[in-house]
C-alpha cells in the first residue's frame, strides 16, 4: 500500500499518460522535466472518486517570486509505478548537509536528530525540505516549516516524542504530523495542545486519514497504540 507522504517512481508509460492528459504545455514541460530528471511523485490523499487501481499523487514546485507553491495532482495506475519509498528519514537530510538551508538549520537539525536517536526515535522528512533534497533546487526560505512525520510505537514515545519536538520548536520551525496506526495523522501541535495541554482525553482533532478528514478523541487515538515497550521490536 502506498502511503501519503510515500515517494513513488513511475514507469515510462505511467510517464507517457501523464504528459498525454497534461492541462497546458507548461505543465506539460514541467512533468517531461521530473521525467527527465528521475524524479519522484509524492502520494496523497485519495480523491473521493478515485478508482481502486488509482493512486492520487502530485508534485510541488519550488516557490514563485511572490511566494505561492505551484502544485501539480494527478493519478497514477498501481501498474505505472516502477518503484516506491517511505520518506526519507530526517537523520539522511541530516547526513547530506544540504547547502542553502536557512542560518542556524545544520546545527539545530542536527542536535533534534541526536536527542531523538538516543530516544530511539526515528522521524522522517516530508514537505519543502524533503522536495529540496529530493530535486536540489530551492524550496525553503528563511519563513518556511521544516515538516516532520512522527510515528510512535507505543504510549510512552508519543509523549517522550511530542515533549522533544515542543523543545526543539524553540530553535526551529517544526511542523508535521503524528502517525498513529492505519495512517491516520494528526498535527503534533494540534495534539499537544488538546492532549498534553488541555489534558483532555474526550478532546477532539483533526484526523487526516488515507482517504478522508475527521475529528477523533485523543484518547481513541492514544489507546491505539500498544503500552510501553510492547509496540518495540528488539534492536
């Protein structure tokens, strides 16, 4: 199953249905280019109409003078993928050194990641600085998000996690998602205030799901999760 934030490759003709079905020339020269360039889609959420053998995709362009992010969404036949990924995870971002990253991103970046893996937390990239590492080309300014995916194993990480990431949101812009299982996402600050802050179990938010948006309880979201240790495999 192909998941959102998921990167996916496509085969030629998966490419060659794509450039046929394109709105204009520019988006047509666009996509021939991530062709040409060997780059991948990014899968999100599913359209309500969308086909079971569809998968809903797009790409982000790296932002305008003015600022706005173009997006192209399309949809792919699982048989037009040639290969597929989960994001990258942010200690590779870390590792790559990306030149052109805002003052102070490298060194801040890299002390999030260090408490994280002595956590045993593993956080994944997706967003405008998963696009930049992915194609090279400049996504991020000195006003952009640095979006995290947060997939806890079991009751005690989630806290351990959200209480790092409200931490180091003192020295960086952190955003993103927690990851409870079955996909369904929820942002960590939306969750840390209604959780954490509120401590409310019976609070509701938003839920972005494979499919579809809903408001679930925290506490539904918490017990689905196993308790701590149960949920971690064996290093």
């Amino acid at each position: 199953m192909h998941e959102r934030h998921h990167l996916i490759w496509l085969t030629e003709a998966g490419w060659q249905r794509q450039l046929a079905q394109a709105v204009d020339a520019r988006q047509r020269e666009t996509m021939a280019h991530w062709q040409d360039s060997r780059w991948p889609l990014v899968v999100r959420r599913a359209d309500s109409d969308a086909a079971a053998d569809e998968i809903c995709a797009g790409i982000a362009l790296p932002p305008d003078a003015q600022g706005n992010k173009p997006r192209i969404a399309v949809r792919v036949k699982a048989a037009e993928v040639a290969a597929a990924r989960a994001p990258f995870p942010l200690r590779d971002i870390v590792a790559t050194r990306l030149p052109q990253l805002p003052p102070g991103w490298p060194s801040a970046m890299a002390d999030l990641q260090e408490q994280m893996a002595r956590a045993g937390i593993t956080l994944a990239v997706f967003g405008s600085l998963a696009w930049q590492a992915v194609t090279g080309q400049t996504y991020l300014r000195s006003t952009s998000d640095i979006d995290l995916l947060f997939q806890p194993t079991d009751r005690a990480q989630l806290e351990q996690g959200v209480r790092l990431l409200a931490y180091h949101a003192m020295f960086l812009p952190l955003d993103g998602e927690i990851v409870f299982p079955g996909g369904a996402a929820v942002s960590w600050k939306e969750w840390r205030q209604v959780a954490v802050l509120g401590g409310n179990a019976d609070g509701r938010v938003l839920v972005k799901g494979p499919a579809a948006v809903l408001l679930e309880r925290v506490g539904a979201l918490a017990a689905s999760l196993p308790a701590e240790g149960e949920g971690r495999c064996a290093a």
